[in-house]
C-alpha cells in the first residue's frame, strides 16, 4: 500500500471516567467526565478544540436515536465540525484512528476524542440489544443470544489449536487481578484458575468468570497535530501507525479459529510505522478481551504469537506485566468493564500513560516506548488496530 | 497514578430502582424483505429441501445463498441443491437465553458445514436428539425438517440438526 | 446476465416480521435528579448557572456546552415562562384524529435561556405569559410528565 504519515500526530492528553454495571449519571453527563479530564491533561482550552470525533456504539443500548448527536454538546462539538466513528467495539480505537486522520489531513490542528456508551438503560437487560446482530430471516428465530457466537468461536480456536479451559482461564486470572490496580475498574479480583473453571456455565465452553461484563462509562483522549503537541505537551505520544479492516457478514462461512480482520488491519498499522518483526518492536500490546480466549486470540492475530501459541506464552508468563511483552496491564475489559465504544479508548489511554510512565502499580516492568492496541467488533468482523509510540 | 480522579456513581440493583427513571417502551416492529436469494432458500426449506448458490468466478458453493459473491463481488444466480447432512464445525452448550435468563435443559447451536457446499462454508441451527456430553466437532449430523404440512418457508421448517446414525 | 432478469421469475416474496423485544429505563442523571427534588418537594423547576458565561440552562446540566466547564449552582424557578412558539396537533402517532385539536407550545421559562415543551389549556397566542399545572405533590415523580398542562396567566 506504500502508506506514509502525511502530517505527525500525538495523543497529548487522556480521561476515563469509572466504568459501571448502572450508572447514575446520563450519558452526556459521562462523556463531560470523560472530555473535560482529557482537556485539562492535555493542558489546552477548549477554544483550542477545533475539531470532535465520537463514537458510541449501538443506539439500542442507551436508547437514544442519531446517539451522537444527542452526546455531542457533552463531548465538547458545541459549533464545531464533528465525527462519528462506529465499528462496534472496534469503535473505541476506531476513534483515535479517525481523530488521527482528522489532524492528518492538515483540515485540524487539534480534535477531541470522546468514547462512551451506556448499557444499562436497556431492559430487561442489555444482553438483549445484541439480538438484532444476527440475520433477521435465518438467524433470530433459533433463539440466538450473543454468547452463542463467542462461545462457537472459542469451542473453534480450542478444538483447531487442541487447547485447555485452563490454559484460557489465565487470561481472567491475569486480567483482573491487573484490574485491581485501575482506579476506573468495575470488577477487579483476585481470582484463581480452579474458581475460573468453577464459575457458573453460561454457553459452554464459556464460564461466567471467562466474560466481561455490561458497563456504563466514557473515556476520552486529545489529540494534535506535531506542533501544537511540541508546544504544550512534555512528553506527546506519537500515532505512529493505523489499520482497520472488515471481514464478511458471512460468519458461519468463515473458520473462526484465526481473525484474519485482525491480522490485515495489524499489517496496515505495521507497515506505517515501519515495523517489520512485531515481536520485536512491540514493547506492550493492549488487545481487545471482551472474553478471555479472545486476548490470545488477537495476540495471534496481531502477529505477537505464532497461531496456537498465545496460550503457551501466557502460561510462561510471558504477558504479564513483568513479562516480555506485557499484554492487557490495565486489567483489559475483563476487569476493568465494556462499555462496547468505550472499552477501545480504555486500552488507548492505557498506552498513552504507560508510554509516559504515570500508570502508576500497573506500570510495566520493562522500558516501553511503543504499543499496540485493537479493538474487535460487530458479528466477529472488524480489526481496529493502532501503534502509539514515544 | 492515573487515571486520577475518576468519576460516576454506580448504583446497584436497589440503587437504581429508587432512582429517578423514565420508561419507554421501544415498541418497534420490522417487516424484513428477503430478497431474491434468501427467498429462494425459504422455498427450498418449505420444499424440505437445502439450497445453495454457486459463484461462476471463483466456484465456491455458499449457503445461506446470496445474490452476490462477497468476494469476487459479482451478481450470481446459479442455485444449487445441497445436502441436508453436514458435519458440526463448532458448537456450544448454552444455559442462557437472549434476556440473560437461565434454563434447565440446555440449547446446543452449532455451526454446521453441508455437503455439497465449499468446504468451511456452514450455517448456524441447533442440534437436537442428542446428549450434550456427545457432541464433538466433526460430527456427523442431518437435518430434521418439519411435517411438510406445517413447514412454512423458515429456517425453523428445520427443526434440528441431529446425528447421524 | 444481471439479477434483475431473474428477480420475478419462480420467487416467492414475502416479509419476516420481527419485533425487538427491548425496552428502556433512562436515570435522568446528575443534573436531572437535583431537577427531580425541587419539582417534587417544592413544585419548582431548576435551572443550572454557567461560573464562565452566566448562562442559565434549563433543563438544567452539569456542564456548559459553550464554555465547556463544569456547573456546580443549581437555581429553583417558578415554573412560569412565555409561549414562545406553539402549534395545533390533530392526530396523534398513528393517525388517528383527536375529538378536539391538542395545543403544544415551547414555553421560555422565566429566569432561564431554556424552557419546556407542554400542552396549552384554555387558548393561547405568541408571548403569552403562562403558568404549569402540576400534579399533586404526592403523585409527583420529578420529571416532565408531572407538568399536566401550562395554563394563561394574568
């Protein structure tokens, strides 16, 4: 494709509100949260907004029709030309990939990047909303809930690669134990693999403990272009690569065993920034863990491990946040929450502060200066897939 | 350590019943057209029979049939007569249903590749007349359709999938 | 050869109905709760005051849209306003004609940039001056449908 970064641009600032099962606040309300902390760490004004991308999946979760529109004063697009970016999960990193070209272009030298959604108003609950993903005519009526396609897909990955519940149940272990370290996190625990196993079958070979949960919340990022980041930011995070990619609607024609989306948008992203042994130069990976087999999953898909192999690595410790290649040290979505959109942009503020060094208990053992973080969405169909370096 | 100074209030279950709350009810209803293709598929189901398609540029023989190649996107319209059995690509065992709530005796979905068609090329239904602790990938499975008296060109005119003996 | 030449030939259409079986229950948030207090305890309305701008939202909000800071000063308004537009409505969702045509107006509340929408009893003209009929106290449940109507005042 012979892609070249047009104009360079740094996330230069990061919010996130606390991720919730109901929260009391309206979703405008959570997206203020969430704006006005990335502003104020950004250290801009909002007169320096010029520009705003949101993205807020499903209408039908917060039951409100054109959603955005309905954000968007809360998400600081008062007068200014606004963006909504929606992939499904994939739309949290959907949204710096659009706030990225917003800037890149040269039409904006700034844009404010806002992510959020809210669960919990559909009823009787908001597992419900994901019915109308299926096909309308050949699907619905077999009775279909949404964790019949996760658990398809992971009985799939298990049976191709000849994998254990135990080996997946370590990706819950590891995420929400890194969860109890995040101030945002909704279910952070200490959990063991036997209590994983022991979890409540919900479609098997999916246990409770393996899923993450329905949330509510925001998070929100700045971005810049080269020369308002020099100015204002000591220390800008670099968009140094982005891909994006769509696989077909055609779900049960696919073999699920392996996301392809993943590995094409990866390689977009890749060959940007000029990365050619991603195992290498990928020093921390933030990939999208709405279940647990999915993070092993797309650490494949991402190129990060050979096909089949994630578990093995996981289980040496190799994604720990003391391993080679930390992988979800934020506590990912199995502990620190979903909300769909939202969910992506977590994982971007998580690079941007451990690429600065502010994370805190959850900062990596390792140096770190660059990062990879994919977001998944819509019917087992979209890669989302940014490199944030320093 | 950030994020510093995260904000919202979570309410629990009673927290949020004694909050203030609006309800509305959605009460949206749809009237889907099939198209041409999926159409076709109905009354082969009605028939008791499994429709495919086939694309005349890269060949592959697809179910549900389309009345275009995702891949070569081009229009196609060569109907082709599967079989009604197939091996199980993938299934589950689910104890939850679409509103979150439990059940008992559990629903088996599965993936199911049809002779006759590409391989790897399946579609989603139920298994039925099996012991959960049975079902394996790779099994051998066939359709079981509804008396043609009550078979109404749907994908429930199949009632399951069950194995093969 | 195109779809189209087929399209009529040996298909049987029909439509696949489907009804989404999802409902919602919306909190009113922050803002909204602070307005669900002072219309139940005081039949009052709430308006949030801009620290920047001086602006006074209602419906009230936490945050200012144009300065973008936060509002933490909440006021209680009479829920007395001007009928700054209106119109006849004479069927309702789904077509069906109503006995008497039903007045709605956008009411600019007193002491506020903002207003309601409600029903207009008794006539009405531009700029009228109007007043909210509540519910009683006991049956209020702090948001908009405990307004029953605006009715002319002086």
């Amino acid at each position: 494709m012979g892609l070249k970064l047009r104009r360079k641009v740094a996330v230069i600032g990061a919010g996130l509100t606390k991720f919730m099962r109901r929260a009391l606040e309206t979703g405008r309300e959570l997206s203020f949260y969430a704006a006005r902390q990335a502003l104020d760490s950004a250290g801009l004004r909002f007169n320096d907004i010029e520009s705003v991308v949101i993205s807020t999946a499903p209408d039908a979760f917060d039951g409100v029709h054109m959603k955005t529109e309905w954000l968007a004063d809360g998400c600081g697009s008062f007068h200014r030309p606004y963006l909504r970016g929606y992939v499904g999960g994939g739309s949290g990193v959907f949204a710096l990939i659009q706030g990225w070209y917003m800037v890149a272009s040269g039409m904006f030298d700034t844009c404010l990047v806002v992510a959020e959604e809210k669960m919990s108003s559909c009823q009787p609950h908001p597992q419900g909303a994901f019915n109308t993903i299926f096909d309308h005519t050949l699907e619905r009526d077999l009775g279909v809930n949404l964790l019949w396609i996760f658990a398809l897909e992971m009985n799939r990955y298990m049976q191709v690669h000849k994998l254990s519940l135990e080996e997946i149940a370590l990706v819950s272990v590891k995420n929400k134990k890194n969860a109890l370290d995040h101030p945002s996190a909704q279910i952070p625990k200490a959990v063991t693999v036997e209590e994983v196993l022991a979890s409540e079958v919900m479609a098997w070979p999916v246990h409770r403990l393996m899923v993450s949960p329905t949330t509510d919340g925001a998070g929100a990022v700045v971005m810049a272009s080269e020369d308002v980041a020099r100015r204002v930011c000591e220390k800008p995070v670099w968009v140094e690569g982005v891909g994006w990619c769509l696989d077909s609607a055609f779900w049960t024609n696919r073999d699920l065993y392996y996301p392809d989306y993943v590995e094409k948008a990866a390689k977009m992203a890749y060959e940007m920034a000029g990365i050619t042994d991603p195992r290498r130069e990928i020093h921390i990976a933030e990939p999208y863990d709405p279940f647990a087999y999915k993070e092993l999953h797309h650490l494949e898909g991402l190129g990060l491990a050979d096909r089949g192999q994630a578990p093995k690595l996981l289980a040496k410790g190799f994604f720990d946040r003391d391993g080679d290649l930390p992988s979800c040290p934020s506590g990912g979505l199995l502990g620190v929450g979903n909300p769909i959109a939202a969910a992506g942009i977590m994982k971007c503020c998580e690079l941007f502060w451990q690429l600065r060094g502010e994370a805190g208990k959850r900062q990596v053992s390792r140096p770190v200066k660059r990062g990879v973080a994919q977001a998944w969405g819509d019917l087992m169909q979209v890669g989302t897939v940014i490199v944030l370096g320093v | 350590m950030k994020p510093d100074n995260v904000r919202g209030k979570n309410l629990d279950k009673k927290g949020f019943e004694e909050a203030t709350r609006v309800k509305y009810d959605l009460n949206a209803e749809y009237a889907y057209d099939m198209g041409y293709a999926v159409s076709r598929y109905l009354m082969g189901l009605k028939e008791g029979k499994i429709v495919g398609i086939k694309c005349h540029k890269c060949g592959r023989i697809l179910v549900p049939p389309r009345a275009f190649c995702e891949q070569c996107y081009v229009p196609i319209d060569d109907f082709v007569e599967l079989s009604a059995r197939g091996r199980v690509n993938t299934f589950s065992i689910s104890y939850v249903k679409w509103d979150a709530s439990r059940i008992e005796k559990p629903e088996i979905p599965a993936v199911i590749e049809l002779e006759g068609a590409s391989p790897g090329v399946g579609i989603l239904h139920v298994l039925g007349e099996v012991d959960p602790k049975d079902v394996h990938v790779g099994m051998e499975v066939e359709a079981v359709f509804k008396e043609e008296k009550d078979r109404k060109g749907e994908i429930t005119d199949i009632l399951y999938f069950r194995p093969v003996k | 050869m195109g779809i189209i030449s087929k399209v009529t030939k040996n298909i049987e259409g029909k439509a696949h109905y489907y009804k989404f079986p999802v409902w919602y229950e919306y909190t009113v948030g922050v803002a909204g709760e602070i307005f669900a207090k002072n219309l139940k305890e005081q039949g009052l309305l709430t308006g949030a005051k801009c620290p920047c701008c001086g602006k006074v939202y209602l419906p009230p909000r936490v945050y200012c849209e144009e300065c973008f800071e936060e509002i933490k000063e909440f006021l209680a308004l009479e829920p007395v306003g001007v009928v700054e537009t209106y119109c006849e409505v004479y069927e309702d969702i789904d077509g069906n004609r109503f006995d008497k045509p039903k007045v709605v107006a956008f009411v600019r509340i007193d002491g506020s940039c903002g207003g309601l929408f409600g029903f207009i009893e008794g006539g009405v003209q531009m700029g009228d001056k109007v007043k909210a009929q509540l519910v009683e106290k006991r049956k209020r449940t702090g948001t908009v449908s405990d307004i029953v109507c605006f009715k002319k005042v002086g």
